[in-house]
C-alpha cells in the first residue's frame, strides 16, 4: 500500500515524500517506466492514411473539395466542413479516420492542408482546408468568392426567424458540404464494402 502511494505520488509530482519511502520505491519505479517506455516504443500503430476506410473514403472525397475550389482560382482556395452526427462519425471510423481521410485527399490535390476537428455528445465537426499562398493570377477569383459569401452570410443573417426568406435561400452552405460529404461517404462504403467488414 505504501508503495503504490509513492509511487502515485512520484508520478503525480506530489512533494512530501519521506527518505524511507523515497529510497524503497524509486529504483522499483524507474525500472517500472523504462520497461512500459519500452513496451509502448515496441507497439506501433499503423498510420490511420494506410488503412482501406481512409484510402476509400479519400477517394471519394476528391471530386467534393475539388468542387470547394472558387471558380476561376485554378484549384486554390478549397475548403469542406462537414458537421456529423456522432453515430455517422463512428460508423466511418471515426474523428480522426475522417480527418487523415480529408488529409491524404486534400494532398492528393496538390493543397497544403490544415485539418481541425472537434467531437462533442451531439456533434463531430471536421474541416480540412488549402492553405496554400495562392498565385497573383488567381487573387481576383478568390477575392470575388470571399464577397459571395460574405454577402450569403448577410442575407442569411438578415433572414434570421423569416422562414419564407430562408427557403428562398436555400440550405446554407455549411449543410451543403455536410451532405456532399455524407454522398461520397456512402459512395465509398458502397463502392469498397469490404474496408468497413
């Protein structure tokens, strides 16, 4: 007992320990360390990239960020952010699957990625986006998308609590990429059923 204590409190940081306890116990954790250091150096994972979910689920993924890509900006400028319901997440593989998925299809085409992703108990929000400097040749074509959006996120602020309005408007964008992202989730499992047996 004594020594689980000490050894509780070695780990925690805990100050306070007596010369006794100190000197029974410390060589007996080191040694405890260096062999779970050495067991958790043993154990490898493999790269969630290299697993069949992710290579499908990529795959599919590719013609949807693609799509994200402003008219005119050659490819540049891309960006999905799909909001998923915990159950869908987990049923691909989960947060993380799904954000080396949007990762090795981002690279794929040529973007310079950056990925965030969030879980919660009613959401699984992922985002993966270029972040590439962008050519002179191409700034006009991401500027005029950056003002699109930014006026559809004036109008859909304006339409707050309209229902008539905010169905002429559409599902927003958000919930368009959301489901773009559920299609080439279930194309992937219906084309390669075999990776989620």
């Amino acid at each position: 007992m004594e020594q689980a204590l000490v050894v509780l409190q070695h780990n925690l940081g805990a100050p306070g320990l007596t010369r006794q306890a100190r000197s029974g116990a410390e060589p007996k954790t080191a040694a405890a360390t260096k062999t779970a250091s050495a067991k958790a150096a043993t154990v490898k994972r493999p790269a969630l990239s290299k697993d069949p979910r992710c290579v499908a689920l990529a795959e599919a993924l590719k013609p949807v960020l693609e799509s994200t890509c402003p008219p005119g900006a050659s490819g540049y400028g891309g960006a999905l952010q799909a909001n998923l319901h915990p159950a869908d997440a987990e049923m691909l593989g989960g947060m993380a699957l799904i954000r080396a998925a949007m990762r090795r299809a981002a690279r794929q085409l040529g973007w310079r990625v950056r990925t965030v992703g969030y879980a919660r108990e009613r959401l699984v929000l992922v985002i993966v986006q270029d972040v590439r400097e962008e050519p002179a040749e191409v700034s006009d074509a991401l500027e005029k998308d950056f003002i699109r959006k930014d006026r559809e996120m004036i109008e859909r602020m304006s339409a707050d609590g309209d229902e008539e309005a905010l169905s002429r408007l559409g599902p927003a964008p958000v919930e368009r990429q959301t489901q773009a992202f559920l299609d080439a989730a279930r194309l992937a499992i219906a084309t390669h059923p075999g990776a989620w047996r």
